[in-house]
C-alpha cells in the first residue's frame, strides 16, 4: 500500500477549516479576521490563542504554542503526528483506504491496565445484576424515580448485589489480589471481599470516558448505611481531575455556549430527565485547578449551580471567585429552598426546573447577598467590615457603569453614603492591576539590532511574496542568526514547487518545533503588505553588510595567529576586497 505523500497531506490539512476543528474543543470568539480563545496549553486567564482563518494556523502569544489543525490535535489530544493526519483526514472525509498508516500505539502505564480493565469489568457485571431478579427491587426504585430504561442506558446505571460478585469474577479472569485492592472495588482483610454490595451502582468516567469508579446509593428505606458509597481515591481516580458527565456533554456544551457546573451526579441526571445536557458535576470536592483546566477545554463560560444550604453557598462563592480570576464568564443559579435541581425536578417537573435556572446572578450580586446575611444591621463595625469588602470587590468591575450601580447598591445595604463609597473605592488598587503591568511588561518586544531585524522583516516578506525569495537567494543567500538561515532555506525550498506559501502547509515540511514557533511569530508580524522594492533591497544591503562585518572580524583574528608574510597578505588581500565590495549592492 501507498505511503502519504507530502501533497496527499496538503489535501487532507486543507480538507478542513482550522476554526471548525479547534471550535469542536474550545470556545471560540471572533475578534476581528481571527478568532480568540483561552489557551489550553498553559495556565490562561484571558484568551490569548488566536486562531487565524486566512492562514489556517493557531498561536499563543503567552506561551508560544501554535501549529496547523495537526499540531493542535497533536498537543491538545497528547496523539502522534500520524494520528493526527487520520483525524482530520476523517472530519474533512478524504479516503485513505488505499495508504499505509503506521500508527504506533501510545504507550499505557502497564499498572493502570488492569485497574481499567477490572473497573470496565465492573460495569458490565453491574449493569446485568440490575435486569435480574436480585436486582428487581432496586430497578423498581428506580422507575418509581422516573428513571427509564432510556437513561439507565445512557448512564449505565447497574446494581451491586449482596454477594462477593465481583472478587469471584477478577479471580476467574486471572487478576492479583494485590490489584484487585488497588482498584478499590475490592477490600483486603482477612479476606478479600466487594466495597459495594446492595447499591444502586453508577459509574464515574475520565476524561477519556474510561470508566475509573463507581458511586453506589442504597434504596431500601430499612438499609441505615451511608445514602451514597464512592469508590476511594485510585491511581486511576483522582476526584480532582474528574467531573461527572464531561465526555458526554462536550456536543451540547458547544451548542449552548456555556455548561452548568453542579454539585452532584444525581443532579446531572436531573438536568438530562429535563432534557439539559451541557452539564458536568464535582465529585465530592471543592472545585481544583484541573476542574478549571477542564472546564476551560469546553467553554469560557459557567454557570454555578452548586447546593443551596449555608455551605454550598460559601463553596460557591469560592469557586465563582476562581473561576472569574480564571478568566471565565460566570453565573450564579440560587435554586429556591435550598433544594437541589434533583428535588426540583422531582417535585415541580421539567418546567419548574427550568424556570428556577433561569434566575442567575453576576457573582458581584451574589457576593453582595451573600456577605449580607453575616452582617448585623444596628453593629457599625460589622457594616463597616461589610463595606471595605464590597468596594474591594468593586474595584474589579472592568465596566464604569457597573462600577456606579453596585456602588449605589452597597451604599443602599450598608447604610454608608454614595460618596463615602465612591472615595473609598477610589483610594483602592485593582488586585488585577499589578498583574496587567507585570503582563504588558512581559509582551514589550525587546529591541533587537538593526541586523536582525532586517533578516526577520525579510523572512516575512519571503513568506508572503516569491519574487523577495528569489531576490534574498540570488544577492544574499545568508543569514546571520542560525534559525533564520535555516527557515531561509525552507521557504526558498518551498517555493521550488509552489508559487505561494501556505503557512500550514510549510509548517509540515519543517516538523521542528522551534523553526514552528519562529515561523509563526514571523508570520504574524504587523507589517505593511505588499512592500516596495527598495526596502527589500535596503534589508538584503544590512544583511550582504553584516555577513562582511563577520568575515572580516574572522579574518583579523586569523591575520593575528598567523605569522606565515604570504598567508598574511592573502588574508589582507581578501580583506581589501570585502571593503570594495560594500558599494556593489
């Protein structure tokens, strides 16, 4: 069978739009002829990955990662170059029956293979046990729930009978005990027996959708253990880098522009019986940098609808102040009563659970209530304390206007006067204020010499033109700075074959990731286009000038060294010549 050529990877790269692809993973916004999003590949705040559908190609200007369609799936998707080619050549439907693709197969952590397989295992031995007899009781709670065979289905819902099922089947199959342990679906004592027995079983998946736990609810009213059992931390579960329902929701989040992040899984499927999908639940914990990090490979914006008691409210807060600082766009759902959306659903349907989500508040409104509750009304340091926390949080509204009403507000609450508040607020710095300098300064293009910045204005104008290529072989043909030499010789290489350059396509040529990174801040400069003739001249003139300086720097070195009166004079002669050469371009 065939092998890919290098066009045959063109046409698959342009198959596709770059935008459609990275929009099927992060929440896009455009901005101007390009597209902006919250990087993935570092710790971003504010959205500083631009994705350009003129030159198909994808850069952050943060932390420097950036590439075609292929690099993104490479890096986002952590899969091989090949793997990467076979994906879009899928989504942009090009046949590839006739080549020979050798994709190596991504190595797995040997001791987590049989912690996936047995939890895997698991899931199906559950999922049976419930459509038997053992299991009639607990299928009938379930469907006095309103829990169809339908949603059984889509969240493999099983049961755990009172038996040992599980340790009977992983000895059968060959698995150690030692494993067994480590999976957490299976105790060590004296001997060895099930963690979950008579439960209602639900599975907890990764990212991946590989099945990693399990959650297990009693549902006899004589049963007095614990309502709900989780499977303990593993080296496969990690409650801080799972969040219930994440590889289902990725379609419907896109769809919506945004995911409800909820307290539990049970209000996940509270939300799916109401027909809302674009959900994702924490598993028990307070919201982590790799929920965040998750979070940011679906969307920017989160609406937080976590429990209402005094204790869901604080974990809200917290977690709305992580996620803004974060840079996502956040909303804050109080359901009535304290209830859960579950109850909601429960008691007043689908409709009612939809009206009560539908009252959000920005988290500066939430905040407000919130801190309120604590404050007594007749104790001036209480109000007081109350104040200076609310104008430090004013001083983070980015907006004039929104700054003047939640000032009107606090000084309505608080007791304290408009202008009292208006010069407090004033007197405050903006926390983000000394992080936009630090930033900025960081951004500040250092100012390079005249020499290489000329072969780096040249480099661009080679990109975007054929004839200054063609121009820079014939009368300079070198450059200082050793990675632009050699991104030189690619583009005059490129276009032996091609009248233009498509950036994407020249990318796959080079396969180096610095020449990748350099060819992509070059791309992306700021500079006038078409360009006239005599300042292409005058940068091959400050190149040909700098390729002499060194040689003749190089030479003089040599003259010194050498005590041979005819190499001196060869040396001097050839320095003579360089000097008569400065004229000649």
């Amino acid at each position: 069978m065939a092998r890919l050529s290098q066009e045959k990877i063109n046409e698959i790269r342009q198959s596709v739009d770059i935008v459609d692809v990275i929009g099927q993973y992060l929440s896009l916004e455009k901005k101007g002829r390009n597209y902006i999003a919250l990087c993935p590949f570092h710790d971003d705040s504010r959205p500083s990955m631009s994705v350009s559908p003129d030159k198909q190609i994808f850069m952050c200007f943060v932390c420097g990662t950036g590439g075609n369609v292929f690099s993104f799936l490479q890096k986002y998707l952590k899969i091989s170059y090949i793997e990467a080619v076979k994906k879009v050549a899928e989504m942009g439907r090009v046949d590839l029956s006739e080549y020979h693709l050798d994709v190596e197969k991504r190595p797995e952590n040997p001791q987590h293979v049989a912690l996936y397989q047995m939890h895997q295992e698991a899931q199906k031995i559950y999922s049976y046990y419930l459509n038997t007899k053992l299991g009639l009781e607990a299928k009938t709670y379930l469907m006095n729930r309103h829990f169809t065979d339908e949603l059984i289905k889509e969240f493999q819902i099983g049961y755990a009978p009172i038996d040992p099922v599980l340790h009977t089947a992983f000895s059968k199959l060959g698995y150690h005990e030692i494993d067994m342990a480590k999976s957490g679906l299976v105790i060590e004592s004296q001997s060895h027996f099930d963690r979950f027995n008579d439960r209602i079983m639900f599975p907890l998946y990764n990212q991946q959708g590989q099945v990693v736990g399990f959650s297990g609810r009693i549902y006899k009213p004589t049963q007095s253990d614990s309502k709900y059992m989780n499977s303990p931390e593993s080296e496969i579960f990690i409650k801080g880098q799972t969040l219930y329902h994440y590889h289902q929701c990725r379609e419907a989040v896109k769809q919506a522009g945004f995911v409800y992040l909820l307290e539990g899984f049970m209000d996940v499927i509270a939300m799916y019986k109401a027909g809302i999908e674009n959900t994702v639940a924490i598993m028990g914990t307070a919201l982590t940098k790799g929920h965040i990090q998750a979070l940011r490979r679906l969307t920017n914006t989160v609406y937080l609808c976590l429990d209402g008691d005094q204790a869901g409210q604080a974990a809200m807060s917290k977690a709305a102040y992580e996620l803004e600082a974060a840079g996502f766009k956040v909303k804050i759902i109080i359901l009535p009563d304290g209830h859960d959306p579950d109850e909601i659903y429960e008691e007043h349907g689908k409709t009612g659970l939809e009206e009560a989500l539908r009252r959000t508040l920005k988290p500066i409104e939430f905040l407000m209530e919130f801190e309120y509750r604590m404050v007594d009304p007749l104790n001036y340091d209480d109000r007081k304390n109350y104040l200076e926390k609310m104008c430090f949080e004013i001083t983070q509204l980015n907006d004039d206007i929104d700054r003047d009403y939640y000032m009107h507000i606090l000084s309505s609450k608080s007791g304290f006067s408009y202008e009292v508040i208006l010069q407090h607020v004033a007197g405050m710095k903006p926390k983000h204020q000394e992080e936009y300098i630090h930033r900025e300064v960081k951004k500040t293009i250092q100012l390079v010499d005249k020499y290489k910045k000329a072969e780096h204005d040249l480099l661009f104008y080679m990109l975007n033109n054929k004839a200054v290529a063609l121009k820079y072989e014939a009368k300079a043909g070198f450059m200082y700075n050793d990675q632009y030499r050699v991104l030189a010789s690619y583009i005059v290489d490129y276009y032996r074959h091609h009248n233009h350059i498509e950036v994407a396509d020249l990318i796959d040529s080079i396969q180096k990731e610095e020449l990748i990174q350099t060819v992509l801040e070059i791309s992306q400069s700021a500079l006038p286009l078409p360009c006239e003739e005599q300042a292409i001249d005058d940068y091959i003139q400050t190149i040909a000038s700098n390729a002499r300086k060194m040689k003749k720097e190089q030479l003089l070195e040599q003259f010194n060294y050498i005590l041979d009166p005819s190499q001196k004079a060869q040396i001097l002669s050839e320095i003579v010549k360089l000097e008569s050469e400065k004229e000649s371009i």
